[in-house]
C-alpha cells in the first residue's frame, strides 16, 4: 500500500465511480438509474429524451414465463436535436462451427440488429482457430471428430465440465492467447461484444475490458447461450453485462454453477431464424381453423398433399445418423396401421440417400422389414434395448392411441408417400407443413418446432450438452424419445390415430415456443449498447 502514491489513489477512486454507476445506467437493473440515465442523455442533447427500460420478476429462486424478456418492456426512445436512438452499430460476434447451432444463433440475431438498428454491421469472429494456441485452435476439428464417436466426446464433456478444468482452462488462455485476442477485437472496433459459444466468454472479456481502458470507454460484453436444456460451465462467466438463456434449468444451472448474479440473468429463448417469427405469425394456433387452413396453402406451396398429415425426418445438415432406418420403419409401420400419410426426409448434402429414396422400392422394404421380423423371433427377447421414455401427462392418451391404432390397422393398408428433400433453405415453411417432427435433439431445431407448434419425436442426442434437452421436450409435454427405428415408427404411427393427443402436444410446443427470441434479445442488448455510446460520449 506504502508505494500508492496520492494521484494513483485518486485514480482508482475516479475509476471506480464511473464504473459502478454507470454499469446500473446501462444495464438497466434499478428503477433509480433510469433517471440518471436520462439526466445523462439529456445533457448530449437539447431534444427531448424518453427512456422505459423495464425488467422482469425479481425472484431468484426460479425463472418463470415473466422473467421473459417482451420487446415492449425494452424501449428506448430518444428523439429531437441530433440525437436518434436507433444508432448503427458494429457487432462482434464470437463463435466457432463446433455444431451449426452457435453460428445459426449468432447469424439470427445479426439479422435483427440490421432490421431493429439500420445501418449497423456485424461480423462473426473465430477466436481459437484463427488467434488461438494449441489445443484451442483445433477445437473445431477436435469436435467434429469426437461428436462422431458419442462415447469419446462424452468422457470429453464430463471431464472438460468441472471448476478445475473451468480455472485452468482460463488461465492458461489469458497467458497464451491474451494479446492476439485483444488485437483481433480491437482491429474491428466493435461497440458491443457479444459471445455465442462457451469457450469465448472468459479471456474475451478480459481482453474487451482492456480494450475499453485503454479508449477510456465502456464496451458491454453480452453472452447469449445457445443450448437449451443443458449447459457447460463455461458458458456462465459472471462479469458479463447480461447472460441470456433459454429455460428454467439454464437459469438455475448459471445461478449454481457460475454463480453469476440473478439481476444479470435473462430468460429469452433461443434465437431463431427471423423466418419463425414470420411464419408463427402468420400461423398462430394450428389446431384452430385458421391456423389448419394457413397449413394448408403451405402445403399447396410446397406441393404436398393436403389429404393426409405429413411426418417430417431430419438428420441434421449433413443428414446423418440411422435416418435410413427410420424412414424405412415409418413407411412399414404407418401402411401396415392403415395410417395415410406423407414422409418428407431431409437429407441435407446427402445425395446419395435422396437418390435412394426417389428410386427405392418400398414394398420390397416393407416386406425384407417383415420378413427380418419373424426371423429374429426369440432373438428379440435378449436384444438390449433402446431407450423409450413419452411425457407422463401423455401417457393415457398415449395408450388410447396405441389401442385405436391396432384396432384400425387390420382396416387396410395405409397410402404413405416418400419425398426425398436435399439441403433446403425454407425450413420455416416445411415445419409449418408438417403434422410431426422426427429429429435429432439439436437445441436449435427444438426451438424452432416449438415455435410454429410442432410435436417432436427425438430419436438421439449428443452426450452433454444435448441430454438435457431431451428432458425439456418432455416436461413441456410436446414429444417424447425413442432411440429404436422400431420404437419410433410405433410412436409416431400410434399419435397420427389420435387427433387430441397431436393437438395437445401442438398447444404445448405453442406455450414453450419463443419465437420472437432474436428480436427481444436484440431489442435488450442493441437499447443498452446505445446508451452506453452516449454515456461514453457524455
């Protein structure tokens, strides 16, 4: 203490006071600093100024649906004099293609900031791989060869998700990696940070904070989470502005883990395409009949049947996975139940499998599948197997519609049409189409069901970060999980026999959706990066 001259002391003290006031400013947390706020907007213009900055429930214990953000109680308003409160703004995004789903989010949300704040720019910046040292700057290629192997990255996940990993981990990046980072984000000069991947919140932070000292001005740092029912530690770095998430078991998980304060939590949803938020507009309810004739000039558009419900199939962008299987089971299942239906399989880059599909002979399919059946006989008894787990709510019905379904099957066969889709880009349109979604546990796709209404039957998801959002789906009560083509096939056969199961499970996709996610987190981050440029410029 004895080498802290007077002028040192009185610099920290000046430091500390702008710091700790304005951090309530902006970030919008007590009642009290929007009257500061104002008196400090005020003085950069004569116009007139008009800030409603509101939060949701205090409550820490939980994060119920008012916690959710709402675009009208985030509004900041400043008009007259040279002073407009839509100002453009430069968007560092920080990200890397560990999944689709990190840059898909960053992609959605970087759309909104254009949309809610014109002119302003964005750029998605890869800091392990293109500043990082080893092992950082092959975490992607590190991730796609263990996300192939589910067992490998599982011990990865679980041995990587620890404190210790946690302290280490960011040591060592501040160490190694601290300078080039710090020269990539000020080579782009950005007005706001904000994270979209749990590895990039810890040494970014620190290197946006530095960058801010040395231009004697505040650069907010936000980190949106983009999983959904389960999160890496990593993810919850407590200095952060805001953290934004996407269920009641993030919040919990970021309050317990990452000890990040509650008034710093927000719950959002996660951000979706743009087109969502459209086509749930115009969509609304899907069990009323506005809703079923919208879906039916989809239909019409997409040049699909609107005699029959339609299951969608996805493997993901690669379309990977035992995708064949399943349709294959679906196609048997739902002839031999007399169900009437169409399959539309996205098969992404795979050509190879839409080719198969267009050229398959599905009766041959139907009868290898029941002939392999009564081979297998008693060899069934011993086969392990895979893991069938529906929603309790749904469980009466579940069994009412398995019943109706053996009684009907012996009816007649079932009409079932195949169409095989490549890599398509109308997403939005094809959810709305479709009666069910059969799909891998991705965070991204689940929201994005969710928010048109759309039942889902999860067949897998990767160890970790997926697991949990499995259990998301069931306890919202809009899907279950099957791991067996076979199982699948059954489940997905037996809910087209039971129209009110398939409308409950529709309502309460509707309930957990969010599909205006990107916009409200948009409206919440680009509202304080704002009033920060006028605080700094103050």
């Amino acid at each position: 203490m004895r080498y802290f001259t007077l002028r040192a002391w009185l610099a920290c003290v000046f430091l500390l006071i702008p710091t700790s006031t304005s951090f309530a400013l902006a970030s919008n947390q007590y009642s009290s600093s929007i009257l500061s706020l104002k008196r400090v907007l005020g003085k950069v213009s004569n116009g007139v100024v008009n800030v409603v900055l509101r939060r949701g429930s205090p409550d820490e214990d939980s994060a119920t649906s008012s916690r959710f953000l709402s675009t009208k109680e985030s509004i900041v308003q400043i008009s007259g004099g040279s002073v407009a409160g839509k100002r453009p703004l430069k968007v560092l995004f920080l990200s890397a293609d560990t999944g689709g789903g990190h840059r898909a989010s960053a992609e959605a949300l970087g759309k909104q900031f254009a949309i809610q704040f014109p002119g302003s720019t964005y750029e998605l910046a890869d800091l392990w791989t293109d500043h990082g040292v080893l092992p950082y700057r092959t975490l992607v290629a590190t991730y796609k060869r263990m996300s192939a192997r589910p067992w490998e990255w599982r011990i990865f996940y679980h041995l990587s998700n620890t404190k210790l990993n946690e302290v280490g981990a960011n040591l060592h990046s501040k160490l190694t990696c601290m300078g080039r980072i710090f020269d990539r984000i000020e080579s782009y000069g950005p007005d706001v940070v904000v994270s979209v991947h749990p590895t990039m919140n810890h040494t970014p932070l620190l290197a946006t904070q530095k960058l801010g000292k040395k231009l004697g001005k505040h650069i907010p740092f936000f980190t949106v989470v983009t999983d959904l029912g389960s999160g890496h530690c990593m993810w919850f770095e407590k200095k952060v502005n805001k953290l934004y998430v996407a269920s009641d078991r993030l919040y919990k998980l970021a309050r317990r883990r990452g000890g990040t304060p509650a008034e710093n939590i927000v719950m959002a949803g996660l951000p979706i395409r743009h087109g969502f938020s459209v086509e749930a507009e115009k969509l609304g309810d899907r069990t009323t009949e506005k809703g079923k004739e919208y879906q039916k000039r989809v239909k019409e558009e997409l040049q699909i049947s609107t005699e029959k419900p339609m299951v969608l199939v996805m493997g993901g962008g690669e379309g990977v996975g035992s995708l064949s299987a399943i349709v294959d089971q679906l196609y048997t299942k739902l002839t031999t139940l007399g169900v009437d239906a169409t399959i539309c399989v996205v098969c992404g880059r795979n050509e190879k499998l839409k080719a198969e599909l267009e050229s398959r002979d599905w009766n041959a399919v139907s009868e290898r599948l029941r002939t392999e059946k009564k081979r297998r006989g008693i060899l069934r008894f011993f086969k392990r197997r895979g893991k069938r787990t529906h929603a309790k709510e749904h469980e009466e019905s579940y069994i009412r519609a398995e019943e109706a379904a053996e009684a009907n099957g012996v009816k007649g066969k079932g009409q079932v049409d195949v169409v095989g889709l490549g890599f398509i880009t109308n997403m939005p349109e094809y959810m709305v189409a479709a009666d069910i979604l059969v799909t891998k546990a991705g965070p991204g796709t689940i929201a994005e069901a969710a928010s048109v209404g759309l039942p889902v039957m999860l067949t897998s998801f990767l160890p970790g970060q997926e697991a949990g959002n499995v259990d998301v789906v069931l306890e919202s009560g809009y899907g279950d999980y099957c791991e067996e083509p076979t199982d699948i096939a059954k489940t997905v056969g037996v809910w087209l026999h039971d129209s009110e199961l398939v409308a409950s499970m529709s309502l309460a996709a509707q309930k957990a959706g969010h599909p205006y996610a990107a916009d409200e987190i948009v409206t919440d981050i680009g509202n304080q990066a704002v009033a920060w440029m006028y605080l700094n410029e103050a």
